[in-house]
C-alpha cells in the first residue's frame, strides 16, 4: 500500500504514529479495526466483544478471563475527539431489552475498552501496569474496497467496471447503467444533467448488487452506497465511461469532468480515510456473511472471493521493529470470520469454517499477502439459537430453535415474531472440494434455510442476576486478537 501513497501522506503518517507512540509509552493501547461485508454483524460483534468483557461473560477459550487475571474491563473516552462514539449503550439496549437488532453504522465510530489485568509471569508483574486500551476501530467494508482505487488511473477504474458487468450474475443488474452509457459521448461537453444521470444509474447497479438474494461484495466506490454529507455533491457526481482506452480527456468534455471528480473522489474521500484509520491499526478483523453468498450461488461466491482479496491488499501487514514502530503501525494479525453461525447445526460449524480457510486461503495468494498471520473462524458473536433434535419417520433430524424476526418465512409458513421454532437449517456438504465444485455451477440439492432470528432472551441466574450475552467462539476471537497483549 505504501506505493498507493505520496511522500507527503507518508510524512504525515509517520508524524501522527510518532505522537500516538509517545502518548502510549505510559497507557499501552491497540488498535483494533472491525469491518464487514454487507450486513455481516459489525455492530453486532462489537457490542457482544464489550458485553461481555465489562459483564464477566463466559470466555472459556480466551486465556486471561479463564485464568480469572482480568480485575476489571470498562469504557473510556476514546482518543480521538473527530470521531463519533460507537454507541454501545443504545446497541445493548436494543439487544437486550427491546430483544432488536441495533441499526448498522453506516460510517466511521469508535469505542475505547480499558482492561486491568495481572500478567501471568512474575517478571510482567515486576514491569507491568498491567493495563491495556483496546481502541475498537469500526468502519463499513465499502469503504475498504475503495482503497485500490488510488492506484488506478479513472481510465483503468471505468474499464475493469465494466469488464465486471460482463460476468453472468451483474449482467441484468448492470443493463440499465450500460445501456445508458452507450448513448453518451465522452468526448463531448461536459454537461452536468448528463454526468447525474450517469451517477445515479451507476449508483442504483451497485445497490441492487448488494441485495440479499445477490449478495455481491466487491462494489466500489463505496460511498455511492454510504453518501453520508456527501450526497450530492461533485466529488460523488461521477460514472465508469465506456471505450476510453488510453485516449487523454479533452479539456470541457464530460470524460474531463468525470475524470476530474474521480481524482477528487480519491483526494477528498480515499486518502484521508487510508491515512487518518487504516494506517493506524494494530490487528484486524473481516466479518463476513458466507452462508449468504453461498446461498446466492457461483457468482456471489467468486465475488467474495474477489472482495476479500482486494480487502488484504489494502492492509499494511507484518512486524515492525523497536525503531520502525515509532513511525509506523503494521496490522500483525488478520481474522476472517463467517459470522452467523448459529444458523447451522454444530455439526456444519467445521464445514463452514473449512469453507472460510479455502477462500481466505486463495485470496492471500492471489494478493500476495504475506507478513502477518491470517486466521479464520466460524462464529456467532451473539447466538440466537439453540439446538434440539426432532423426528421425522424413523430419521431424527438436527433442529435450531428460536425466534425467528416477524415477516420471516420458510415456503408458506409467515412468522409473527414472538413464536419461538424449530427449523432445520439443511447441511453443508461434508467435503470442501464438493463445496467448492457446487458454487462452481453445480445446483446444491438444497439450500440452506436461511432465517432471521430475533436476539435471544437473556438468562438469570438463581440470584436475579442477567447473564452475559451467549454466542459462539467469541472467545477464540478475543483470544487471536488481543489474548497476547494480556499475558
């Protein structure tokens, strides 16, 4: 990514690293970034990775709150004053009383996690405060998969576009915006009524990819699906133009003035966000909805492929040295997770994570990722379900019982959602290979049936007291991300 910046981006990186570093040699931190692809659970995992760490949750797996050295876990203000707070208190709210899923952030937030804790070495306690911030970096995935556009010409932008509406599963969605294209001229004058209708075709192609039943990934530039305070405006008022090849824009021509908006696009939008986020992270996590894109079939599952590919490259991996980390932060550990999983069976939870490893797998080889350590794993920050079994004949099949969110239906059946159900969610194919050879375009004999679920009611113990937030393997999660900082 280093080659994607100037000198000067580069200067001011290392200046704020430098500040941060010398803020931090009295209160350790690390900074962790959170990002999803399309409805994967950000929100979600960010306030169950609170919960339950302020709430004594059941952690099992994550080796400091097992050995009982945590004395205590609580919220500070975070560090940084431009940023908006992630609102975890409303998030909890809505989980836990109003049994709701909280709204997804569409833009930047932060939280700042503070962990008292007593190191497991003698010599650690001898040195050691024993006190780490977890500054918790939350951030649409849209936003990450603009950050190869600053390597590329617009030139280069409006021709792998639209090689992209070529492949089968954009082709309808995209024909709309094409046939529109091909009624405009690049080389003439730049007209802006021509240039909005442009944008706005090429915006509603990108949003109608990102529907469930597409469940496409890769959608650049993302702020044409999250405008924010830019909607509207020049720097989001731009589109693909087709047959440029390598023709210079004329001055005045809307090929000029679209080209000119991209490059602004990039100045305005990109830049700042690589610089003032992404280049200040420590670890990272990449959530995403795989059974979604497995049930919407080879398209979607190339496409993921393709995003997360396109997502490691942006990272700064590997492992700086004493000096080196004075002016500059590398993401040392990376966790891809397929959230979700308690819409399976448990006995489809090694499947789908040995699905997630084959694609994580391709995508650090396809954008020659190397320098940090890359895991993955199925989970379910919260879980909204629990297991059962039923008969049906002889055969007794595994079941998910919960609540499913009213509206949600399965063939005829229309859910009220307050009517708790057992479902048979169907299997993952047992073999990878077979898994990967089916989204190659072999119909699977069924889909899974994917439901939504509400959040599950919390459980007391015999003294009144709420328990923490169920969920599973976030304790596996916790423990890759920041369990070695706690030892």
């Amino acid at each position: 990514m280093a080659s994607l910046t100037s000198f000067t981006d580069e200067a001011r990186i290392a200046l704020d690293t430098l500040s941060g570093r010398a803020s931090g040699l009295f209160a350790p931190s690390l900074r962790v970034g959170v990002t999803g692809l399309s409805r994967a659970g950000k929100t979600v995992f960010i306030s169950a990775f609170v919960h339950n760490l302020v709430h004594g949750g059941r952690l099992p797996l994550f080796e400091v709150q097992k050995s009982g050295r945590i004395a205590r876990a609580f919220l500070e203000e975070q560090p940084d004053d431009a940023v908006p707070r992630f609102q975890y208190e409303d998030h909890i709210d809505a989980l836990v009383k109003a049994r709701v899923w909280p709204e997804s952030t569409r833009a930047i937030s932060e939280l700042r996690l503070t962990i008292e804790y007593e190191s497991a070495s003698g010599w650690g306690r001898m040195f050691s405060r024993g006190r780490l911030s977890v500054d918790i970096v939350d951030y649409p995935g849209e936003w990450l998969l603009d950050l190869p556009l600053l390597g590329k010409s617009y030139a280069e932008f409006s021709r792998e576009a639209f090689e992209l509406t070529e492949l089968p599963v954009r082709a309808e969605l995209s024909e709309a915006w094409r046939r529109l294209s091909a009624t405009v001229d690049p080389g003439a004058d730049a007209d802006e009524m021509v240039a909005r209708n442009l944008a706005e075709a090429f915006a509603a192609y990108l949003k109608a990819c990102k529907l469930d039943e597409r469940a496409l990934s890769t959608l650049p530039p993302g702020r044409f699906l999250m405008p924010g305070d830019l909607d509207g405006s020049p720097a989001l008022t731009f589109a693909p133009l087709p047959g440029l090849g390598d023709k210079r824009a004329r001055g005045g021509s809307l090929h000029a003035m679209m080209e000119r908006r991209y490059e602004a696009y990039k100045t305005h939008v990109v830049k700042p966000f690589f610089r003032e986020h992404i280049a200040r992270l420590d670890r990272q996590i990449v959530l995403i909805d795989a059974m979604q894109a497995l049930n919407a079939g080879p398209g979607a599952m190339a496409d993921l492929e393709r995003a997360l590919t396109e997502i490691l490259a942006c990272f700064r991996p590997g492992r700086g040295s004493l000096l080196t980390d004075w002016f500059s932060r590398r993401i040392d550990r990376i966790l891809v997770a397929a959230t979700k999983a308690d819409h399976l069976h448990h006995e489809s939870h090694d499947r789908l994570q040995a699905i997630v490893r084959r694609i994580a797998d391709r995508a650090v080889k396809r954008a020659n990722f190397s320098g940090a350590t890359v895991d993955v794993l199925a989970m379910a920050a919260i879980r909204a379900t629990r297991e059962g079994s039923v008969k049906q004949g002889r055969e007794t099949l595994p079941v998910i019982i919960g609540t499913p969110l009213k509206g949600e239906r399965i063939g005829g059946e229309i859910f009220d959602g307050e009517t708790e159900t057992a479902i048979f969610p169907g299997d993952l194919p047992a073999k990878v290979d077979t898994a990967f050879e089916q989204s190659e375009g072999k119909a699977q004999d069924e889909a899974l049936r994917i439901v939504r679920f509400r959040p599950p009611k919390l459980e007391k113990t015999a003294e009144g007291v709420t328990l923490s937030l169920p969920h599973i393997r976030l304790d596996r999660a916790l423990q890759f991300l920041i369990g070695d900082h706690l030892a």
